[in-house]
C-alpha cells in the first residue's frame, strides 16, 4: 500500500520528533522540516517514497578519456635522483 504525501510527512515529522528525545512545543518544527524534506524528494531523482533512486541520464565522459571511450596513458613524471 502507498502512503499518501501527508501519511509520509506525518511519520518523517514523528521521527524528527523521537531524534530530538521527544521535547514539547516542536511539533510545527518538525512538521515543516519534514515538508521539506519531501518537497526535496519530489524535485530529486528519489522515487516518491523514497526508498529507491531513480537513475539519471547517463553523464558526460569522465576527464581523461577520449570521445571514442579509451583512456587516456597517464603522463609519465620524471624521477630526480640524488647522488649519493
């Protein structure tokens, strides 16, 4: 069964509510953070309950590597040596 956006922001502000050890007079505190926290979720790539993530559009090539996928060979540094 899928909880409705206030059951959800509901538990999250109960949740805040038990991290802080139950203090009297937050209850509109937590209710806004955990509102929030869903609006965030709901622009994120998060999935509505936010149990899972969404994936994204595959990025751009890594830097240090070529259009056609191959990587790039490090460049070599030179080694000083002292003499002894």
């Amino acid at each position: 069964m899928t909880e409705t956006r206030e059951e959800w922001i509901k538990k999250r502000a109960y949740a805040l509510w038990e991290e802080e050890g139950h203090p009297t007079g937050r209850d509109s505190i937590h209710w806004e953070q955990a509102r929030k926290e869903r609006e965030k979720l709901e622009r994120s790539a998060a999935s509505k309950d936010g149990n899972e993530v969404k994936t994204r559009t595959k990025r751009t090539a890594a830097a240090g590597t070529k259009s056609n996928g191959t990587v790039k060979p490090a460049p070599k540094r030179a080694v000083s040596r002292k003499s002894v």
